[in-house]
C-alpha cells in the first residue's frame, strides 16, 4: 500500500480547477510535499465552491476540470513525485438543485417506482407516498394565490413529463399522466386556475411546502440539518456500486493513490463500509473525517489508516497554552455574564436538546414512529418518547456508537437523561434495551441521529456561546479541557506513534473554526488575562453588541485575524452570533442586535479609539503569537501521523470560521518566497520572524524535505529530557534520528529572562539545525544557543539535511 509522508490540501473549485492544480505541483515538490490532497471532484451543484453537495457521481465535474483535467493534473503529480489522496463524499449528495441531480430527478419524477428510490432515507409511509420539498415561502395556497407557481407541461426534461416553476427559481418534474387532462387546446387560463394548480400538485410523488416546516416534517434524512443534502443509502449493494465506480477507476488507473471519507459517522454502518471500500480499492490508504471526543478512541476494528488529524490539533493547540490563565479567564466570562458562566456539560446539553428539539426535530420523530409497538416495560407514550430521546441525544457523549460496541454509552446517556429528567425515568428505562439491539431499525437510525445532534449542538452552538478563549473551541476538541502539560503531550504523541502512526494530523481545514495563527496568537491571551481583560473592557466600553460574551467572541476573532478586511469581519460576526442563537439566529434575525453587532465591526476601522486599542494590543502580543505559531507548526509537522498543510498556512493563516477559509491561496507569492529562501540559506541569510511569514515557511519547507527525503527519522517517539529553572517552557522530543525542539508559553519566558542555563540533554554526536544550519556537538546543549534565532529548532544528524 502506497502511503503519504506528508500531504497539502487544495480546493479544487471554478476559479482554482485541476489544471491550475496541476500548476502548481512543481511549488509543492519543492516545498517538500509528498502528496497532494484534493477537495472532492465529482459533479457537484453549479456554483458549489466546497463540492461536497455531489449530484452525480459518475463524472469528475466539468466546471473543476472534468475527467481530462484529473488526467492532466495527475500527469504533472506524478512528473513532480507527488502522489494523490482525493476527498470523497459517501453519506449524502446535494438536491438544492433537482434537475441537476440525475437520482433525485428520477426520484421526483417516479416516486416510488425509480429504481433510485431506495438510493436515499426516505419514510416514504410518513410521507403518503411523497416527498416533501421545503421551498416555499409561505403556505402553498398563498403561493399559488399570489402566482408564484407555473405549470409547464409540454417541457421535457431528464424523462419528466413537464415540469413546475416555483419563484421561477425552484424546477421540480410533473409526473407521467399527472394533468388528468388534455393540454393541446386547453385555454392558458386553467392552468392559472388556482383549483387547477392544486390539483396537479397533488397528484405529484413530491410535496412543495412551506420552509418552517422542514425541522418538524421532513421524510428524508440529510446531512446535518442540510435540507439540501440528502442521505444516500451505500450500505445497499448496488448503491455503493454506482456511487463509487468513477472513484473506483481513479485508483485502478493511476489518478489517485489514497481516499478521505467525508463524514462516516452519517452512514447506517460505518465499519461495513470501510470493509467494503478496502476490498474495492485493494487496501488503499484511507483515512476518515471522524471526530474523536476527549478520551475517545477510533474504532480499532475499521479498515483505516487514521482519522483527519482533529484530535491531534487539539493536543498541539493545548500544550501551548498556559494553565494560570484559565482561572481569571473564567472571572471574565463571569462577569461578562452578569453571574457564573453554566459549567460546559449543562451548556451542551441545553444546546444539544434544543437542537433535538428543533433542528432535528423530524429525525427525532421518525425514530418515534420506528419504535417497535412495546418496549421491554411496556407500550411507550408518544409525546413521552418523543421527550425521552431528544433527552438520551442530547445526553449522548461521543458522535455515535457502533452496535453492539459503544453499548456504553448508551447507558451514560441514560444515566445522565434520568438525573436530569426523573420524570422520565419509566420511559427511559424502556427506550434502552430498543435502542441496544442492532437488530432493530429504530436503533441503527439513533445511532445516526446522535451525530448531527452533538455537531449542531456542540460546535455550530455551544462553541459560539462559551467564549472565554476562541482557541479552544476548535472541531473535536472539549473546550473545557483548558490546557495540556508536556508530560501529557509527550504520553499522547507516544501513543499516537503506537498505534496510528500514518494517520493525518493537521492545524487548519476548510471546516476549522479559525486558522491556525488565529488560535497561536489567542493562545497568548492564557499568558495575559488581566492584560486581556482591561483591553476587552476598554473597547467594550466604546463599542459593544449589549451581550457580553459575545462581544468576547468577537473582539477575540479581531484580535486574532488582524489585520483583516472589514468585509470579512461583517461576515464572520454574522455567522458567529446566527449560530450561537441567543441574541439572534438563521429562522429570525434580530435586527437590533445585529445592527449593534455590525456597528462594532464598523467602529474597529472607523473609531480612532477603538481602531488604536485593536492595534495598539495586536503589535503587543502578535510576537508571541508568531512564537506559538512557529511551535505549532514544527511540532504538528514533526509529531507521528502524516501532516497536512492545508492550502496557503505555510504563511500565516488568520482565516476565520467557512467560507472564509477557503479564500484563494497566492501560489506565485508562495513560489517566490520559497526560491528566496533556497538561494539565500546557506550563506546566513536566514528570514526574520515577521509579518511576511517567511520564518514559518522555511520551517514548513524544511521539515517537509526532511520527512521526504529521510523517513528513517522518523520511525518511533522519545521524550527528551529539558532542564533548568525554564524547561517547562520547551517540547522536545526525538523522532528516531530528527530531534524537535519547540517554545511555549513565550509571554512567560520572557518575563523570567529568557533561558538563562536551560539545557537539553540528548545523545552525543554532531548534529546540525535543519532550520538555520547551525552545528551542535555534546550531549548538554544550551537551550538559548539552540533557539537562538527562532522559537524553534530541528537537529538531525550530519548527513540529513534535505
């Protein structure tokens, strides 16, 4: 099995398609890159810049190079050394468009009779027979009133026989033998008849309805609350046939040489899944996008090389913040709020019940409908389960459970549903043994329904709303976890090394909440939290949204984005306060508070004060920043697992939360830089650790080179051994022959003095710093001549520099 060194993802979309991909190969072998990581490439809706709402998975998409541009960027992969790993999507495939949906169309147009009915999760029984489409604005009477339908019979498309235009934007397909009655010669006038309308839509296998009523009314599963993206069925035979047969070719011809499974916690068995794709693709390297909760082990038993990388994030991003901070930090949320902050498990489980509540609310009720007609304590009332679930979901304390592993936790779930709701203790105790046994469809559908419950509730909710430092509210990570001693990191790498040793791990993604330098520079603020709090109170004072931890969450993005365009601030405030959905939301925004919200965003670039108070503080911890950023990266390229860098963060990412992560990456720049750096390093004219972001790519240059070139190195994981009165303020660790050593926590640093007789002790033997080409001798090294010049410093015996 072919297996990456190292990784770089890039979005393959319109305005960066494979062929301007295959452009920049040769940029990414001479960074030191050993594969290139796609963004999914089969035919997904017009205009889609993410790809991962798929219409028709037989065809790599036309708009992003279609089948000839994979051929061409492959041809120049394959010219510049670099293999491919291409992202795919199992679980769901986008409607928002039907017509460009071939499955959907036909499902629409046939109902029950398409071949592709089974395809997807439809309750087809709750439904009458139909689907129901939320597009409408209003009730259908109202709309049809109002003349927002047309009726177009003599229109063919995709085998429909005419089609109906809602808003003139909406196109669904008329059934066969669905106008009981001739049109040719048929005055225009019936089929403005509002009764007319009424009756051909209902003779339709879809039902148009009004948008509010998806949470409670929708008869398909989707992804998340993705109304737009609907599930798909791979667990059928034939379904994953078709769906996988052009991924299938990519790597039977040489096009790809790896796959990452988006999201296979959505499917009905994820492990049945993995089996299946590793006999098809003859044990390729696959990796999945799962998230692991703190403590949480991946499922030993999948056909995987390893998860995406989250969980190691959240470790990286941990050891560099210091603990002191967490105490006045929490003062300052306190009185932010007015009074104590709600300890983090009663937040998520009020975010997570009201995402069962209304969100997920048609999922909890088709689990409802599935129960058997007697639990093992008897009949169930329906109002009660209903109540019962939504409490065992948002009880629920990992993504999902496999059955029959993960019986566990279930039975946490219930514990804790029962302590807080005694009143439904009966129904509980009930619902558990249902909900245990396999064998059951109301238990394999729970387990699917307790993913979108914790990723709504937890990190599109909770994550907006516990604002004491934006750093640790990241994708797979327990923001109540405030930090991570060296020791802890070192068990944690150690274990990583033994037991998924090729998995990825990575510092910033397209789903990231913030980027990486975002979260290095916040990192500081567990350094400085008096400092931080005088600092939020001022601005606060001047310009404030009226809701405290929200103006937290805010100003930290400013702080940690800085400098950044005002229109990507307006955008980002948006999505943060919609998503934390306490002054304001998606259903029903609150215009008074978003005017304040915005007004702040305004006053940051357009009040002297505010701006001066932003500036002036960014100029104050932004080295730090720079520091922790340097530590991040090195320790994340150098720790067990495959790195990733994702597009662009071999300079300074400050990205914040989709889409704005998926900006367009300068690749010429990147280019540029890198060729400065090549020719001026060995004659001493090392880069500077400043705004360019140069000093962070020479350290991703070079590590990446070296993992390349000598992997020998990076074979096992050793602890080294710092001391003197700062060693606490150092990682080390040896990979087998590359020794990292990395700074934390540089704010404190610097207040004791530096590193005065600090020292690290490792083997002796003459060894030279990858990173300044410096030579060190001995077994005691000073650390201040060893991180002389940058935070960070990469020894590797004489004869391995890349």
């Amino acid at each position: 099995m072919a297996q990456p060194k190292s990784t770089y993802r890039l979005q393959i979309r319109r305005d960066f398609d494979l062929d301007a991909a295959a452009g920049v190969t040769r940029y990414l072998r001479d960074l030191g890159v050993s594969w290139a990581y796609l963004s999914p490439l089969l035919r997904a809706t017009e205009g889609s810049d993410h790809g991962y709402d798929v219409v028709d998975p037989s065809m790599v998409d036309p708009v992003r190079g279609g089948s000839a541009g994979l051929e061409r960027f492959a041809a120049a992969a394959r010219a510049a050394g670099l293999g491919i790993l291409i992202d795919i999507v199992p679980n769901h495939m986008g409607i928002s468009q039907p017509g460009q949906n071939p499955w959907w169309w036909d499902v629409l147009t046939r109902g029950r009779d398409s071949r592709y009915a089974e395809a997807f999760d439809i309750d087809w029984e709750y439904g009458a027979g139909r689907i129901r489409v939320p597009i409408l604005g209003a009730g259908l009477d109202d709309v049809i009133t109002a003349g927002d339908v047309v009726i177009e019979p003599g229109a063919t498309v995709a085998g429909a026989h005419g089609i109906v235009r809602f808003y003139g934007e909406h196109t669904l397909p008329l059934a066969s033998d669905s106008i009981p009655f001739p049109v040719v010669g048929l005055g225009s006038a019936a089929l403005d008849d509002p009764e007319v309308i009424r009756q051909i839509l209902d003779a339709q296998h879809w039902e148009a309805v009004f948008w509010r009523r998806e949470a409670a009314e929708l008869n398909y599963r989707r992804f998340f609350a993705v109304t737009t993206l609907a599930g798909v069925r791979v667990e059928i035979p034939w379904v994953f046939d078709e769906s996988h047969a052009e991924v299938l070719r990519w790597l039977r011809e040489g096009l790809a040489d790896g796959i990452r499974v988006d999201h296979p916690d959505g499917l009905l068995d994820p492990g049945g899944y993995l089996e299946r794709l590793a006999a098809a693709t003859g044990h390729a390297y696959v990796l999945v996008e799962k998230i692991l909760e703190h403590g949480e082990e991946l499922a030993g038993w999948w056909e995987t090389d390893g998860t995406t990388g989250y969980d190691a994030l959240a470790l990286i991003d941990r050891v560099l913040i210091d603990p002191r901070g967490e105490a006045p930090l929490n003062a300052l949320e306190t009185r932010l709020r007015g009074g104590d902050a709600p300890a983090y498990p009663d937040l998520i489980h009020e975010t997570k019940r009201m995402i069962a509540d209304t969100i997920q609310g048609a999922e909890v009720a088709r689990l409802v409908r599935e129960l058997p007609a007697a639990s093992t304590t008897g009949p169930v009332d329906a109002s009660q389960a209903t109540d019962a679930i939504a409490e065992l979901l948002a009880s629920f304390p990992v993504y999902r459970s496999y059955l029959p592993a993960g019986r566990e936790h279930l039975d946490l779930a219930a514990a804790e549903a029962t302590v807080r709701r005694p009143d439904l203790a009966e129904a509980i105790a009930g619902l558990v043994p249902v909900l245990a046994d396999p064998s059951l469809e109301v238990a394999r559908r729970f387990q699917q329904t307790t993913g979108p419950v914790m990723a709504k509730g937890v990190e599109d909710t909770a994550f907006y709303r516990y604002t004491r430092l934006g750093s640790l509210t990241e994708v797979g990570a327990d923001p109540s976890v405030f930090s991570l001693s060296v020791d802890g990191f070192h068990r944690a790498q150690a274990a990583r090394q033994a037991s998924w040793p090729i998995a990825m791990t990575t510092l910033s993604t397209h789903d990231t909440k913030r980027g990486e330098d975002v979260r290095a520079r916040l990192d500081v603020l567990s350094e400085m939290p008096q400092r931080w709090s005088d600092v939020l109170l001022d601005l606060t004072r001047r310009a404030s949204t009226g809701n405290g931890p929200f103006d937290n969450l805010l100003y930290q993005a400013i702080i940690g984005s800085w400098p950044v365009s005002r229109d990507r601030l307006h955008a980002y405030a948006e999505k943060a306060s919609r998503e934390a959905a306490e002054s304001t939301g998606w259903w029903d925004p609150d215009a008074a508070f978003e005017a304040r919200m915005h007004a702040v965003v305004d006053a940051v670039f357009d009040d002297a004060v505010v701006n001066a108070g932003v500036t002036d503080f960014v100029a104050e911890v932004e080295p730090a920043g720079w520091s922790n950023g340097l530590s991040a990266k090195l320790l994340q390229l150098t720790s067990p697992g495959v790195p990733d860098v994702y597009q662009g963060s071999e300079l300074w990412e400050t990205s914040l939360v989709d889409p704005d992560n998926r900006r367009p990456v300068d690749f010429d720049e990147r280019a540029r830089l890198l060729k400065a750096l090549d020719e001026g390093f060995p004659r001493g004219e090392l880069p500077t650790v400043d705004a360019s972001g140069a000093a962070k790519l020479l350290v991703t240059s070079r590590a990446l080179r070296l993992r390349r070139e000598r992997s020998e190195l990076f074979t096992r994981y050793t602890p080294m051994t710092v001391v003197g009165e700062a060693s606490d303020h150092a990682v080390a660790f040896d990979r087998g022959g590359a020794l990292t050593v990395a700074t934390r926590l540089p704010v404190g640093l610097q207040r004791r003095g530096g590193w005065a007789e600090t020292v690290l002790l490792r083997h002796s033997g003459a060894t030279t710093d990858a990173l300044t080409g410096r030579r060190y001798e001995g077994s005691t090294l000073r650390i201040a001549d060893v991180l002389a010049t940058y935070p960070v410093a990469l020894l590797v015996a004489e004869g391995g520099i890349a």
